[in-house]
C-alpha cells in the first residue's frame, strides 16, 4: 500500500524514534565508571559477598529484582523509590510486595560506600544491574560484563506494575508482553531459567493446586506426585509460606529448572506454559541436557533486558538516595 504525505511524515517520525530509542541503549557500554568511579564494580562485590554470608537466598531476589526493574519504566531504579503521601510507588504493589527488606536494605549499604567513594556518579539502576551479575555468577552462572551509564528516574508509580508478567500467564500472553519491551521468545525461555534459584509464595502457584482456570480442581498438567507434595506445603488459603522454585537445586544456578518444566514440575503456569509449543519445548529440552548453554544464553539475555528504556545523559539522574526521587 502506498503512503501518501502524513504516512511519509509518520514513518520518518518513527524512524526518528526507533534512533533515538537505540542511541539511549548505545550510550551505556561496559567500563562507563572506568575513570569517575574505577572501583565501582569492586564495591559492589564486595558487599555483596557479606550479603551471600548473612542471607544465602538473598541473590535470587536481586536478579528478580532486575527484572522487574527493567519491566516497568525500563532499567531505572523507579522499584527502589519508597512512596510518599502523594504517591504510591511501584514497591507497594502485589507483585512487589514480596521482596524481603534486605533486598532494599543491601542496595542501599552498597549506594552508600558508593557515595562515599564518588559521590553522585553510580545509579542506582547501574548498582541493580551489576548485583543481578553478581548474583547470577555467586549461585554458579556466567559471568558477563554489564554496560552501565543507566541514569535514575523521576517517576514510580504502582499501578505501572500491571507491565509485569503475572506467573497465570500462559504462551501467548507471555510472548506478548516480552515482545512490547523488545524481547523474543527465545528471551522468555532463557529468562525463565532464573526460576533455577529462589523461593515462591503459595498464593503465586494456587490456583493450579486448587482452582486451575476456574474449575475448582487442580491442574491436570501438574504431576501428580509433585502437586501432592505442593498441597502439604501450601493448604488452602495459606499466604506466607514459600516453596523452592527449583526443588533439586535451589541455590544452584543450573539447569534443574528446565529439567523439571519437562517432567511437568514446573511451579507455575508461565513455567509449564514453556512446553505448549514445538519450538519453546525443543529451547526446553536443549538447556535441560546442556547447562553451559544455558548459561551462556541466559547471560546474553540478561544483557539484552538490561538495554530495555534506558536513560541516559540528561533524560535522568543519579540519586543519593536510592528510595527517593532527585527532581532537579
């Protein structure tokens, strides 16, 4: 079909915009603090390793909390901002609530050796992003350099959190909402491979237990034996306790995951979900049997999450404080 004149005038706009969005991504690179702030990534190892001592799990929410970072807004730190009397930030909602408070409490430790070693040069996104690496590696996956220069937003709302993808989800609805923030379904495979490590509240998994799809019965595609063990761990109505998502290995960040989607023990539906195609199954299989795939994959993917709406030079900003908003 031919354009005419506005259809001219709105391709150029979105090419314009399509340059604009891929410059933001290219102005982070690997080494940005090289020279303002050398022992950046240092810092953040090293508290992090005091954080691994005190908490073991602890790493696991730091790579969800990446994510969930870059989902909403793009990788800028909005997931840290505490609310105010006129604003309800991103942390208070249900998908959020989760997280534990060191979570918060060991970015903020790490922000302040920053700001006492270069004051006002490291985000807060760039410290998410460099402790989901570290995390990653900790539990055993490949190490990756990460491209930093993220600049902090100005915004966090809760009700932007419904661009997170809800563990109900099924295929297609996945697939959706990876491709609206520029990732593939080959990504969504590889990205739910951090379900390898770390726990879940019941209330997350409990509708396949007791009420799949509305039928007041459990998930036919659950094993059996796996939904039995499930049912003693999470009763009915139960809200607080939390099961290991990979139950062979839950702070090894290994293929075990991938193994247990193919024996229909993957926890929730987004996991299970992964076998519904010929494609996504054959991705399945293939980290199943091989890890050191996986692993390099996963790093790759985690590279690529981590471009999504960056900001940078002037669109944002560093904070001192990572729970509050720099206006200026």
């Amino acid at each position: 079909m031919a354009l005419g004149r506005g259809g001219s005038m709105w391709l150029s706009l979105a090419v314009v915009l399509c340059m604009s969005i891929a410059g933001s991504a290219s102005e982070i690179k690997v080494g940005f603090y090289s020279d303002s702030c050398p022992k950046a990534e240092d810092i953040v190892k090293t508290e992090l390793d005091k954080a691994f001592k005190a908490s073991p799990g602890i790493g696991a929410d730091l790579v969800r909390l990446h994510f969930h970072d870059c989902f909403v807004r793009g990788c800028e730190a909005s997931i840290l901002v505490d609310s105010t009397k006129g604003n309800i930030a991103e942390k208070e909602s249900p998908p959020n609530e989760t997280f534990e408070d060191e979570v918060f409490d060991v970015i903020d430790t790490i922000k302040k050796r920053l700001e006492s070693t270069c004051k006002r040069t490291v985000s807060c996104a760039d410290i998410i992003a460099f402790a989901a690496r570290d995390s990653v590696v900790h539990y055993g996956g490949k190490y990756y350099s990460v491209p930093s220069g993220r600049k902090d937003g100005r915004k966090s709302l809760i009700n932007e959190t419904v661009d997170l993808p809800p563990p109900t989800f099924n295929l297609t609805q996945l697939t959706a909402m990876f491709a609206r923030k520029g990732l593939n379904r080959d990504d969504l495979v590889t990205l739910s491979g951090a379900h390898t490590i770390g726990v879940a509240h019941c209330p997350s998994f409990a509708d396949r237990l007791y009420n799949y799809s509305g039928t007041l019965k459990g998930d036919p595609s659950l094993d059996y034996v796996y939904a039995k063990k499930l049912k003693r761990e999470c009763p009915p109505g139960n809200t607080v306790n939390e099961v290991d998502m990979d139950p062979q290995s839950s702070l090894t960040f290994d293929s075990g995951f991938y193994k247990a989607v193919t024996t229909h023990r993957g926890l929730f539906t987004s996991d299970q979900t992964l076998m519904s195609t010929s494609a996504t199954s054959y991705k399945v299989y293939q980290y199943a049997k091989n890890p050191n795939l996986f692993k390099k994959a996963f790093a790759a993917s985690m590279v690529k999450m981590g471009k999504i709406g960056v900001l940078t030079g002037k669109q944002g900003t560093v904070r001192a404080n990572c729970r509050v908003i720099n206006y200026s």
